[in-house]
C-alpha cells in the first residue's frame, strides 16, 4: 500500500499545482487550452511512439492485458446503455446520460501512464501503452455514438462518426508506434533524444492541465448522476477489469497496470467532446472534478487489494 501511494503522490500533487497554477499565475483560459492542445497533439503522441518503439512487447502479455481491458469497456458501456430507461425515470435526459456514459467508460491516460510508470519504470509505460492501443479507438467510437444519438441537436451519419474517430491523434500514435514496434524499422539517434524530451514533459504538462480543468463548484452536493457515474468508475470497472484479468491467468504487474488504467478517473478531454456534441458539460465538469479528487483514495486501495489476489 505504501509503494503505491508514493507512485500516486506525485502524480495527484501535479495535479493539484495545475488547480493552483490556474487561479494564481497563469489565469488566462486560451493559455491553458494552448497547452491541451499542444499535449493532445504533440507531446502525448510522440510519447505513445516512442514508448512503443522502445518496448519489448514479446515479454508482454498484450492478451491478456488489452483483453481484460477492453472486455471491461464493452461491459461497461452495455450496462450504461442498460440502465438508459432507469436513469430516465430520474429525470436524467438524453445530454446527462452522454455524460454518465462518458464518465463512466473513459479514463485519463496522463495519470494512467504516469502511475504506471511510477509503479514499474519502463515495464509499466509498455503496459499502460497496450492498454490505451486496446482502450482509446473503442472508448471513442462509443462515446462519439452515444453522444450523436442522444444528445447531438443535429444526428451525425456513421460517416462522421468514423471521420471523427479517425482524426484522434492518440489511435494514429498507437498505430504509428505498432507499425514500427514490428517491422522493426530503425529510427535515427536524434529521433529518440527529441522524442525522449518531449515525453519527459508531456505527462508533467497533461497533469497540469488536468488539474487546471478542475472545478470545485458543486462537488459537495453532488447530483444523482455524478454520484452514479462515480460508483461506475471508481468502483465497478476496476472491479470487473480485475475479475477479467484474473480470468486470463494476469498476476503481479500485469494485474496492477490494468488495475491501475481501470481505475483511473475520466479524461478530461471528455469534457471538450461534450461541449462540441451537445452533452450535458458542466455535469460531466462535475464528474471529472470528483472522480480526480476521489482517485486519489479509491485508486491506492483497488491497486492493493489486486495485488492480493
């Protein structure tokens, strides 16, 4: 329990310098969203290559680990898509439940990586990475559908929703790392200095932003569908990822990375899909601000507790 909360620690205390930085130093809104999207389109991605390149995926159980990962996605956004009538007679519209749907299945691949590295150095960033090859392409398709059919004013075409997806910059990292994790194509001596300094610094800045993006308003008081979507993420997915990474023979790190990615709270960028699509955005703030603050307790003890399976 304590080596993962010292892995933890200082992920959630960038977190935490991000929300003070927000409303000290660097006020300005366009200065942070200039770092988002410098992170989402620049930094993150070359971090997923490089680390893609460089790992040793014979020794990896991809399986097993994208496996349990991505079944624990499927089965979550059918009991979302299941509990659609019930929600309903709650009075959680169309736009709320995109946003319980989103908060629910999505997961924050900066503190993903950066407790995963923490805990297993290399090893872990090879999982992590792994699991977001497995995670981001269906985690976007089903929140781009279901916000297109329940909240969207105007229906997208299947089309869209493809061309969406296939602009994610994260699947075309994951893809480009693959391609060249197997054909083992080499790659010059300055490519792996620039992109080595450029991941060092992308999850330090993604965390920021994170914690930049917080809102506290409301988080005492929390709605029945913030409160529902927590119970969602923080409780059931790391529960049935680890009833399925048991079910595929993982144990030991690998256990604890899909442990851990499961565990994690929403990204933040679904925040920024909410408010283009037409979902609930400042119930799904809500989520997000929550589910970063509870992880902080949730998150150690599921790792714990895995490790004693």
């Amino acid at each position: 329990m304590a080596v993962v909360i010292a892995a933890l620690l200082p992920v959630f205390l960038l977190i935490v310098l991000g929300f003070i930085l927000k409303r000290t130093l660097i006020r300005p809104e366009t200065q942070w969203h200039g770092l988002e999207r410098l992170t989402y389109y620049v930094l993150f991605p070359v971090l997923l290559v490089q680390t893609l390149v460089k790992a040793d995926l014979s020794t990896v159980p991809v399986a097993g680990v994208g496996g349990a990962l991505l079944l624990s996605v499927l089965l979550m956004s059918l009991l979302c898509l299941a509990l659609r009538p019930l929600l309903a007679r709650f009075a959680v519209d169309g736009p709320a439940f995109t946003s319980i749907f989103q908060g629910a299945t999505r997961w924050q691949t900066y503190v993903a990586l950066a407790v995963s590295g923490n805990l297993f150095g290399d090893l872990g960033l090879a999982l992590a990475s792994v699991a977001m090859v497995a995670i981001i392409p269906l985690v976007n398709v089903f929140s781009v559908s279901v916000l297109a059919h329940y909240a969207s004013p105007e229906k997208r075409s299947a089309g869209a929703i493809v061309a969406t997806v296939a602009l994610n910059p994260l699947i075309w990292a994951c893809a480009i790392g693959l391609a060249l994790n197997v054909t083992h194509i080499p790659l010059p001596k300055l490519w792996h200095e620039v992109a080595d300094a450029l991941g060092r610094s992308s999850l330090a800045i993604g965390l920021l932003v994170t914690g930049a993006g917080l809102h506290l308003e409301g988080m005492f008081r929390p709605s029945l569908a913030a409160s529902v979507a927590l119970v969602l993420k923080l409780i059931l997915m790391p529960v049935i990822a680890v009833a399925l990474a048991l079910w595929f023979g993982l144990s030991g790190s690998n256990l604890a990375i899909v442990t851990a990615c499961a565990a994690v709270p929403t990204s933040s960028s679904a925040y920024v899909l909410a408010r283009q699509m037409g979902g609930d955005a400042p119930l799904l703030a809500q989520i997000i601000t929550l589910q970063t603050i509870l992880a902080a307790v949730t998150m150690p003890i599921a790792i714990a507790l895995a490790a004693m399976c």
